[in-house]
C-alpha cells in the first residue's frame, strides 16, 4: 500500500513509519516518544514483548484439587518405585474409595502394583461391603479380606464383652498379622491430618518397626516432599498419599469424579439410640444400657467404620451438593464427632497408632 511501505533489507523486513524510523515488522517492540528514538528500557521492551494470554484460552495453573491430586499420584508412584511389595488398605469409605480412584490414575492403563486389602471386624456397615466388592470387582484387581473374627477364633485376641464392647482396637493385631504374612513392607491408608491430632503428626512415610509400632519421635523429614523409603528387615511403611487433603477437599474430589460412596453418607432413616451425645445404629452387634431407647430418626454418616463405634449425625443432606455444603459449614473433624473410639482417652488415638493401628 501506498502509505504503507515495506523495504527489505537484507533478510530483515521493515516497515517504513511515518516519522521515518523503521522497526522490523512484526518486533512489537515500543520505540521511545520521540522521531528516530532507540527502543525503552530493557524491562519496557521485555513487557511489549511477551505475549498478552488471549481473553479464553487455556489456563496452564492446577486448580487446588488438580494440585493436591498430582501430589497423591506421585506418592503412589514413589512408593511403587521404592518399595518391593505394598498393600493399599481400603474400607470402602470415601477416602478409601477416593485412594482407589487415585491408583488408577497413577497406574492405569496397566493392573496396580499391589493388592487391596480390607481388614473385616464383621461388625461392618453392610452398604460399605457390597460397594467394596463392586468396585474391586470391576476394577479387576486383587482383594484380600483379612477377618477379625479368624483372630479371636485362633486365640490371637480376645473379644470384649458388655455395652460397650467393640472390636475396633482388635483389628490391630489382624492387620500387623497379615503384614507380616504377606511380606508387605508398605501400606496404602486414607488418614488424613484434619482427622485428629495424633494423625496431624503423622508424615506422608510413617515408619513402623519391627513390631508394627508408630514412635512421632522416629520419624524422617520430608522436605521438598522428598521420601525416603529404607527400611530394615521386618520394619514396614504406612503411607498416606492423601494427607494434606481435607474432609471438604475429598467430598469436591468426589463431586468432581462423579465417584459412588456408600449410601449411608447421605441421609436416610435409620434406627439409633443416643449414647454419651452419639447416635449409634441399633443392630445385633450392640447391647443397650437400661435408659437407653431405641427411635427412627433422619441421620448420615461421616466416617465408615466398625458400626459399634461410629456414630450418625442428624441430616437432611440427601446429595452431593447438600454433603459438600454441610460439610463447608461444620467446625467439627468427622473423627471428633462420630468416633467413639477416639474418646476413651485424650490420646486415645495415639496410644493406639503406638500399638500398630492404622
């Protein structure tokens, strides 16, 4: 065009300005204000130059969820990486049940490099089995199910007997005889440190010795998450590539996923009766003290666990979206209000993590 001029010069293409300066056509870089003036400032021609992101395109940053699902794959991969034989641990509650999601997408296409494992007291939420064994079934992977009630009936614990009977803390011993069975030398757990404060100790690798015992005071910093996986013979590692997540970050995980939890997480009646301000189901597994009364009531649950010791909650939440929002607003951890195992003592929980527990 005629106003427009373009000269070569050499191999460079320049477009004559109309003050008589010429730029190499398509630099962008910004000439000073006056006629024939040498480019800006370093930092000034560095901002003209680099490019502006275009109102709708594709953002490079991890959202909170993507950022916190990278570092749980590469929890799983490190462990696979360094250690010979691992087990992931799985219940069939949600954050079990979000671990398995993450397995597979650190594994798949290929099988897991490990069985799954679920320690039965028989005491268990029938819900959360039947889903345990649909999705290990559809998955296609390895299940073993370790039983309490083999232990008792081998001598290897004793059951308790009365009102407040439960065989929560005798899945221990099951689960470091399978460990040692197997030749496991880590474990896949959900535990998270939100939970309870005995578990806000915990690090991502948490050794055991050599008698399945947890010392807070042995334990390896993990700077820079950097994992250091020796151990000795006959010690085992408990991992946990969900730690930094909270209860909230798991139920958005779920959302997310579209990923199927066992319908007691959502409302639904149920028989209960109040106990030290829980509400436990009524079942075979429990025995009522004199005062207490058996009533139908609209309840959920937080936590999967040995239905003699877990409680409900009253809740009107009957989908994911109810969950999340009624969790965003709670100020109390699902351990410290539905777990009555977590309150036989103030350190209820670490006596029994010393002892081997998950």
């Amino acid at each position: 065009m005629p106003n427009d001029p373009i000269r070569t010069r050499g191999s460079r293409t320049t477009r004559a300005r109309p003050d008589g300066a010429r730029q190499p056509d398509g630099s962008g870089a910004a000439l000073s204000g006056e006629a024939g003036g040498r480019a800006g400032s370093k930092p000034e021609a560095e901002r003209a130059a680099s490019p502006r992101p275009r109102e709708g395109s594709p953002s490079y940053e991890l959202s909170h969820l993507q950022a916190l699902e990278a570092e749980s794959i590469h929890v799983f991969r490190e462990v696979a990486a360094e250690l010979e034989r691992p087990v992931l641990l799985f219940s069939g509650g949600k954050d079990s049940i979000v671990l398995l999601r993450l397995a597979e997408k650190a594994f798949r296409p290929g099988r897991f490099p490990f069985p799954i494992m679920h320690v039965d007291t028989g005491q268990n939420f029938p819900e959360a089995i039947e889903l345990r064994d649909r999705l290990v079934a559809a998955l296609g992977e390895r299940l073993i199910v370790e039983r309490v009630q083999d232990s008792i009936d081998s001598g290897r614990v004793v059951e308790q007997t009365g009102p407040r009977a439960s065989r929560n803390r005798l899945q221990t011993t099951t689960l470091l005889d399978a460990i040692e069975r197997h030749g496991f030398d880590a474990a896949f757990g959900g535990a998270r440190r939100d939970e309870e404060r005995a578990r806000a100790k915990e690090r991502v690798f948490s050794f055991r010795d050599d008698f399945g015992q947890w010392d807070p005071k042995r334990q390896r910093p993990e700077l820079w998450a950097l994992y250091n996986g020796r151990i000795r013979k006959g010690e085992h590692v408990r991992v946990f590539p969900i730690s930094n997540w909270t209860e909230l970050d798991v139920w958005q995980y779920i959302a997310v996923e579209g990923l199927e939890v066992p319908s007691i997480y959502y409302s639904h009646n149920r028989q209960v009766f109040e106990r030290d301000g829980m509400l436990y189901a009524f079942s075979p597994h429990v025995q009522l003290i004199d005062d207490e009364v058996v009533f139908e009531t609209s309840v959920r649950y937080r936590t999967v666990g040995d239905m003699s010791c877990t409680g409900a909650v009253r809740s009107r939440a009957q989908t994911l979206h109810e969950v999340v929002a009624e969790i965003a607003a709670t100020r109390i951890t699902e351990r410290g209000e539905t777990r009555a195992d977590d309150r036989v003592t103030e350190a209820a929980m670490e006596d029994r993590k010393r002892e081997g527990y998950f």
